[in-house]
C-alpha cells in the first residue's frame, strides 16, 4: 500500500500543466503524507496540488490536520484553493451520518419551520453593519499582492513558483469593506474600480438573501429531501432545491467585459500616411485601441442549491446557490455557499453570515460565444463577516 501511494504520489510530478486530475480527500491525504516523507519541496508539493482537483468537499478541520504536511506557504495556498473549489461539493461518504432519512411527515415538518425562519426571523433583521475581508484567489493574472489574509491574515504568504501563474488558481489580494444589510438582504456600495480593465472582475449584486431564495424555491421550485450532514457539532438535515428561470428572482451582474466588436479595432486614416491615396506627408495618423467595458447582467437567472436546516429550530446553517447560465453567456458559472452562525450583536443573539465562498468562471474577453475559441478565467472568493453592530 505504502508503494503504491509513493507512486500516486510521484505521477502528480509527471502530470502535464493542463491536465487535472481528480482525487478524493482520502488521496490527497496520501498523497500529502507522501510527498512529506519524501521531504518534497514546498514548490514541488504546491505544484503538485495545482494540478489537481477534489471529488469531495474539504472541510476546515481537514485543513488543519493538513497542516502537519505543508512545508511552506505556497503548500498552504494551494490547500486554500483546494477548499474554495470544493466548497459546493458533498463531504466524503465517510462522514456523512448513517441515521435514516426524516418520513414524509417529518420533512414537512423540517421544511415549515424553515419556512417560518425565513420569514419571520431572517427578513425581519435589523439594519446591520460588519467588517467584511474579502480574499480573491484567480488564475490567468499575475498577483497584486505580495501578502495573504489567509488563516487571520496570514501575510506570510508568498506568490510563485516555477509554473506559470498564467495556469493556475493562486491568491491575489485581500481587501476590506464595509458590510451592510437590511432585513437579512445585503447592500451594496457604490464602486468606481476599472473591473475588467484591471484583469479582474467584481459582483454587482448582492449575495443571495435567505428569504427570497427560499421563498423562490417553495412557491416556485421544488424541495427534495438529500441527505443528513455533520455541522458545527450538530446534524443538518439538507434538502436540494431547483428555481427555473419564469419564478426565478436572483440576477446575475458581473463587471466588466470588453466590446467584442472594438476589441482590437485599429483606426487610421489612409490619408494620413505618405504616399497612400495621395494623402499629403504632412498628414497626422491616429493609431489607437478604442474598447468599451460594460457588465454582463441577466435577470431571473435559473438555479438550483441546497439548504442546510436544523432539524429542531429550522435554523439555516448553511446555504448553497449555483445559477445556470447559457452557454452563449461570458459568465460560466457562480456557485454561491454562506454559512450563518449565532452572533452577539449588542444585547441581540442573531444568526448571521459568518462566511461565504463563490467560485465563479468567465470568458474574460467576452467571446464566449465563439465556441471553442475563448480562453476563462476562474475567480475563487473568500469572504469573512467581523464586528457586526447594529446600523
């Protein structure tokens, strides 16, 4: 056994850079304790793990066993884009509960008291401000950044190695802003950044607020019992749900996207040129690149997700968002997964946004629709709520 996980490990090495091979959370172990019995260098393990994608979700308290394996920082920025990949995806089989699924009856009733949750608790929120440290982590773009954020800012972190950042996901930046949300629905500042111009997109809209998802999935959609899971302690009971587009009311608005058809555009006049259409030599020539950058917005995007629900308070613990796009569409994908927590906020207990991650894919020079001819870019966000006060 010993033997062949030393060769599992040593194929990652062989791997060409655009391959992507995917592995369960059990080999990654293997493959990690390998590699560190090896004494495999910090780029050589992190490079390793860039060629490779989960199956299965990487939870926070693998992360940390993971850690006795890491042998540098680069090590521990791919294991951060490992668990931001995976962050939609089932855990291991192994850690699911084997305790039946809830009757019809008592699914009903799971679902009721979310309902009433949703309603009553969650958009009856007050007025809410919080820190919110965002940490983006994307390929095809060279780092802004020479430091982290990650484990609490870990600002130890170095960007590089001898693969091309051009091909893999690495950490970029971090930055903070200013949270605010009224009855449970974010609100968003205004925003004067060169997104796309700058190799980097932004989300103009708010996260997916609890009430109208679930809202949109009763009334609208349909709700299916999927699993149990272990949660902070605690077993959830997780139902899947599916919103087509006519009762969908989430958009979608990502900045910014070039105008294909100036993309690239060179204009001069021939007039201008000595000798070309007896155009006078003293003539004035205007070579320039002329681009307008505008956001792609879609209203009523379909999607489907998953709720994450306390059995006996009907409390959502947790919450998953993935919208699908056409195929013609420059935004590819936007899996959306926030995970609430009790929070003391002045005198006032309140389940609140502890954490959110969105994975997202575009085509970055807005040709999607050339099928076949367009390059993507995948933009990971880690984002984490602090300081929560009333507004």
């Amino acid at each position: 056994m010993k033997r062949f996980v030393c060769i599992l490990a040593l194929a990652f090495f062989a791997l060409p850079a655009w391959s992507a091979k995917k592995i369960t959370i059990g080999e990654l172990t293997d493959m990690l304790k390998a590699m560190h019995d090896q004494q495999k260098s910090d780029a050589d393990v992190a490079a390793a793990l860039k060629q490779v994608q989960l199956s299965e979700q990487l939870a926070r308290h693998k992360m940390n066993d993971f850690g006795a394996y890491a042998p540098g920082p680069l090590t521990t920025e791919q294991i951060y884009v490992l668990e931001a990949r995976s962050a939609v995806m089932p855990p291991p089989a192994a850690e699911l509960p084997s305790t039946p699924a809830p009757d019809a009856a008592a699914q009903k009733a799971i679902l009721d008291r979310a309902a009433a949750y949703a309603a009553n608790t969650w958009a009856q929120l007050p007025a809410l401000t919080a820190t919110k440290t965002t940490l983006r982590f994307q390929d095809n773009v060279e780092a802004a950044s020479a430091t982290s954020g990650m484990a609490g800012n870990a600002k130890e972190v170095v960007v590089g190695s001898s693969v091309s950042p051009f091909q893999f996901i690495h950490y970029i930046n971090s930055s903070e802003s200013v949270y605010s949300s009224e009855h449970g629905a974010e609100k968003l500042a205004d925003d004067k950044t060169r997104w796309g111009a700058n190799k980097m997109i932004a989300l103009r809209e708010p996260d997916p607020s609890l009430a109208n998802v679930f809202q949109d999935a009763q009334t609208g959609g349909t709700i299916n019992w999927l699993r149990w899971e272990n949660l902070n302690g605690k077993t959830a009971a997780v139902f899947a749900f599916q919103v087509p587009k006519k009762k969908s009311h989430l958009n979608a608005n990502v900045c910014c996207f070039p105008n294909v058809d100036q993309t690239g555009t060179s204009r001069i006049s021939t007039s201008s040129i000595a000798g070309i259409s007896g155009g006078p030599a003293d003539s004035i020539g205007n070579l320039q690149t002329a681009t307008d950058w505008h956001n792609f917005k879609s209203n009523g995007v379909p999607y489907h997700g998953e709720f994450f629900i306390d059995p006996d308070t009907g409390i959502v613990v947790r919450m998953v968002t993935q919208f699908e796009f056409k195929q013609t569409d420059v935004v590819h994908q936007q899996d959306t997964r926030v995970d609430y927590s009790p929070v003391k906020v002045g005198n006032k207990d309140l389940v609140l946004p502890l954490k959110t991650v969105i994975n997202t894919e575009v085509v970055p020079n807005g040709d999607s629709q050339a099928a076949g001819k367009f390059s993507t870019r995948t933009t990971l966000f880690t984002i984490e709520y602090k300081n929560y006060q009333l507004k």
